[in-house]
C-alpha cells in the first residue's frame, strides 16, 4: 500500500470541515492489501470532492459518507478505484439538489430514519438536537409516540406537546393534528404565514408558506420542511397539473390534487381555514374551468357551475398555455374583483388557476 498521509485542512476541493469524514472512509480501505488496486486517503478524497464539491452541502457529504461507510461494513481485500468510485457515484446520485426543494426535504427525512435504522434514536437525537444539523433553511424535526417533540435543533421546542401551541401557527392554524394523521406514506403539511413587512393581501410575497414533508416510522413522526413563496409555489402545481390534465383528463387533474402525498392536497385543509377565519382578508382559491367558461372544480363546492368571469372577470382569458399572472388591474372597471393575484394556464380550452382574490 502507498503512503497514507492524512488530508490537512484545507486540502482537496471539500471544506476542511469534511475530511474527517472522508478519513473514516479511506481507514477502511487501509483493509486492502493489493499494493495497485489500494487506495491512498488523499486519493478517496479527491475522488469523493470530485463527485460532490460542487453540489451539495456539508450534511449531503456527511450522508454520502456514511452510506458508503455501510456499503463497506466489511471491505475486502483489493477494493479497487472503480469498486470505490461506484459506491460513491450511487450515494451521490441518491441526493437531490436544493433547487428542487420537495424532493429535497423529503430525502432529508428518509436520511433521518435511515440514520434511526442504523444508529438507534439516541444517536439520532443527539445528532438532530445540535445546531449545527440546520441545514440553511432545512432542519428534521422528530415527535414520540406520545406527541411530544423529541427532535429539534431549537431547544425550547423539545419537551413540547405537538398538539398545542407549537402545532399552531401563527394565525391560529392548528397544523400539529394534520402532522399526527401521517401514516408511513408520509404526506404534505403546508402552513401558511403572513409577512406584515411584504404588503397586504395580493402584493408580491405576502403570503408565505412552509411545506413540511412527515412520515410515521415505528410510531415516531419524522419530518422536515421548506420555506416558500406562493409566486413560486404556484407556477410549479399548476404547471404540474395542467401536465396531468393533459395526459389523463379532468379525472387524472382530480386525482393529482386530491393525492394524499401531493402538495396540493396538503393545502387543502390550510386553505379551508384561512379562508372560513378570513384571516386573509380575501380567498385563496384553485379551480378548474371547461372551454364555455363553467367551472368544474373549485375549493369552495358551491360555486362549481357557475361562470368564472361572474367571479374573476373576463381577464382569466389572457391566460396562454405557458400560464400567465392575471391581476385585478387586467378587467375591465367592474368586471372582476377588487383585488386578485391568479396564475393561471390555458389547456387546450381548459382553464386551470390558483391564487387570491378579495371582492
């Protein structure tokens, strides 16, 4: 075997913070005895830097690691750069990246019960309980089987009972009973937050939201969760389910929106309370509307049948098949609501929108 020197800080692409990680991996190579196929540690280093430097965060190397690590629990004699560099490539393959923030939060939780799986729970509180397990805007949160919040970064949250004031939010939306439904399916739980300092209702990042993602496993809840813009929200499900209307029809588009894994399901009970407490001052809505201008679906029931320019006037027709941001100012005076925000995506004839709107 070639010399082993120890990476020092700052060596190879990956912050140094890192290398003791990837020392543990090349400690297990030092088992290989054929002096051509072993590897030193500088060169795992460099062949894992290689594969993650310039995607992924410090917590996605330490989980990259610690798969390969399990990958290797027993390595053989020999184990070759190619042996290595496959184990590698399918551990990074299994991180998404935080530009798709859904799948993203979702991988976090399965690494989190993955690591409960391997290292047992204390070892995962102990892990998830530090500050330094925030990952910007992400972080796995963890309740018992008694509804208490075991898991959290933020110490003043453990000991608390989901179903009280930290299962709330900050409008009265008890969100911690929709949490406590998750099955080992796992399923959406948006909660919704007003900005005072983004303008009211309609302006531009007013409304705010935080998707957690929450799975039961051995009847603990695992979860984790993002922060979004409804500007940025939006596009995406109605892009998504203009996707499914086209391959499936009005049933396929149903069937997305009422998916108990799917985002838009999540909003569902979010949206009905906001809407019943106006707490918004206005209605967050999504609907569904046929060539004649009938609506087909609607969040409130009782308005299906009815003409969708009676209720956001006749500007929803400006909407194309990339979809469009249609506001109260694009009707005429008169003609629409007072004040509305939609985005909305002509399909083939059919009109399919969300957004706000205040008459």
């Amino acid at each position: 075997m070639t010399d082993r020197a120890c990476p020092t800080r700052g060596s190879g692409a990956l912050h140094w913070q890192w290398v003791g990680l990837l020392l543990i991996l090349s400690a297990l190579l030092a088992a290989c005895a054929d002096s051509e196929a072993g590897l030193t540690s500088a060169e795992v280093e460099e062949m894992v830097a290689a594969q993650t430097a310039d995607a992924l965060t410090e917590a996605d190397v330490e989980d990259v690691v610690r798969r390969a690590l399990a990958e290797m629990a027993q390595p053989a004699p020999g184990l070759t750069r190619s042996e290595v560099e496959e184990i590698v490539e399918a551990a990074v393959a299994g991180v998404p990246s935080e530009s798709a923030p859904a799948e993203y939060t979702q991988h976090l939780v399965a690494e989190a019960i993955s690591r409960y799986e391997a290292e047992g729970l204390d070892a995962t509180l102990a892990h998830y309980n530090r500050a330094e397990s925030v990952d910007g805007q992400w972080y796995v949160f963890i309740i018992d089987e008694d509804d208490m919040v075991i898991g959290h970064p933020d110490p003043e949250r453990r000991g608390l009972d989901l179903k009280g004031w930290v299962g709330t939010d900050v409008n009265g939306y008890v969100f911690g009973s929709e949490m406590l439904a998750a099955d080992e399916e796992g399923r959406w739980v948006p909660y919704v937050y007003l900005n005072p300092a983004s303008g009211s209702l309609g302006d531009r990042d007013a409304l705010e939201l935080k998707n957690a993602w929450v799975i039961r496993h051995d009847g603990l809840l695992f979860g984790s969760g993002w922060y979004v813009n409804s500007e940025e929200l939006l596009p995406e499900l109605m892009l998504e389910a203009a996707g499914h209307f086209r391959e499936g029809g009005l049933e396929a588009i149903l069937e997305f929106y009422t998916d108990p894994q799917g985002l838009s399901a999540g909003l569902i009970p979010t949206v009905e309370y906001y809407n019943s407490t106006d707490t918004l001052k206005g209605y967050f809505s999504g609907f569904i509307v046929s060539g004649d201008g009938k609506i087909l679906a609607h969040f409130d029931p009782a308005l299906i049948g009815s003409d969708i320019e009676d209720l956001l006037g006749p500007a929803v027709w400006a909407a194309t098949a990339e979809g469009a941001w249609i506001t109260a100012a694009d009707s005429p005076d008169g003609q629409g609501p007072e004040t509305m925000r939609v985005f909305v995506i002509n399909a083939d004839g059919t009109l399919i929108g969300g957004g706000w709107y205040r008459n």
